[in-house]
C-alpha cells in the first residue's frame, strides 16, 4: 500500500528527528502512519479537531494494524494532547496565523523539548514573524512544488532571544532557505509573484495607493537579493 505521496507532507516527514511525533491535524492519518511504517518513528500521536477526519485517520490506523503505536486524539491544536515524551511536533496544511495561534496557545512549547515541523499554506510572512518574535529559531527551511503550488516546511525549535538572524524582509517572505537550491529558488519567485501582484493591486486603489509604493519597494528589494545570492 503507497501510504504517502503528498511530496508537501514527504517533506515533513523528511525533517523528523525524534521516535515519537504529534501530527496536529492529521487529515486521513497517513502521515503518522508512514512515519510509523518506514521506521521513522516508534509510536505517533494523530490528532484533529473534527471528528470526521479523525474517522478516516482511524480507518487508516485499522487497515495497517497500527492500533499499538498510533494514538487517536480529538484535539483543538494541542489543548487536548498529552505531549509526555514527544519529541516532534507536526502542524501541516493550514494557514500561517492559525498555526501562530496553536503555538501561542501551548506554553509548553517554551520549554525547548520540542522540535517543530511547520507547513504554513497561506501567510508564511505571519507565522515566520510571530517565531521570530517569541524566540522560536527557524533552523532549516525546504521547498517542494505540489501540484500548481510552492510549498516550504520549517523545522523549528525554541531558543529564546537573540537569535541569529534579522526580522528582515528576505526572513518574512523567503524564509530561511537557500536560494541556490533549484526548489528554493521556484517557492521565492512564487513569493515574489504572489508579492508584486498584491502591490500592483494596491497601486490601482485610491485607499492603498502608499501601502502598495511601500510594498512594490520591497518587492524591489527582494529581486535585487535573488539576483544577488543566486550570482555570487
């Protein structure tokens, strides 16, 4: 049975480090189940706020007799999870400030026992920012193209402050990749372009018109570093 072959959550399960993760809405359940099936984890926690996904991951768990080392849980983000002896922590496919607020609601991350897989779909800027913030350090950052769509994953950990890099624009809109790797390369230009359409938009708008000579600016700003660091 082909468990997985989402290339957004492969990734994901590329960065796992520890025997024992929490996918924090786990859709189906085939991410826990791959980790579990290939050796990459000795047990896993599959959660989800809805009970209908979670009949599916169930389904899923069942099918490849995995009763004993994946645990269901019904849970809004990580309120109802037992994090004792979790050592990676998965929050896939949902947007940027939602996975901001899950984190925010969980003071236990703070702690630094915890290693951090995140794969913002909307508003990566706002989730980079609020990490960056609260002292969360993005250590690595990959992309992959899923479809029509650029993706990246964060593996994250919490240091506290300073950390070792600046809350500047390449941070917020390119992440911590690096942009002499092909699929890097392809998620900034998709940023890029995502960037440059919302300023031309708020140039047309007679309430936006600064904001979008303000982000065209950084727009600007951005190209010259692309061509910069994939020159040198």
């Amino acid at each position: 049975m082909n468990i997985l072959n989402d290339k957004r959550l492969l990734l994901c399960a590329e960065l796992v480090k520890g025997p024992f993760a929490a996918d924090i809405g786990t859709d189906h359940g085939y991410l826990p189940a791959y980790l579990v099936t290939e050796g990459r984890c000795e047990r896993c926690i599959a959660a989800d706020i809805n009970e209908m996904p979670l009949a599916s991951a169930r389904q899923t768990v069942t099918q490849l007799g995995l009763e004993g080392r994946i645990t269901l849980a019904l849970s809004d983000g990580l309120k109802s999870i037992d994090l004792s002896g979790v050592t990676d922590i998965i929050i896939a496919g949902m947007g940027g400030e939602l996975i901001a607020s899950i984190i925010d609601d969980c003071k236990a991350l703070k702690s630094g026992s915890f290693h951090l897989i995140l794969q913002p779909m909307t508003r990566p800027e706002a989730l980079r920012e609020y990490l960056y913030i609260n002292g969360f350090e993005v250590g690595r950052e990959l992309c992959t193209r899923e479809g029509r769509f650029e993706y990246s994953v964060m593996s994250v950990t919490f240091k506290g402050a300073p950390l070792p890099y600046e809350n500047d624009s390449r941070y917020r809109y390119f992440g911590r990749v690096e942009l002499n790797d092909k699929s890097s390369l392809a998620y900034a230009r998709d940023r890029l372009g995502k960037l440059t359409a919302a300023a031309n938009g708020m140039l047309k708008g007679s309430g936006s018109h600064a904001q979008g000579e303000a982000l065209m600016k950084t727009v600007q700003e951005l190209s010259e570093m692309i061509k910069y660091e994939t020159t040198r």
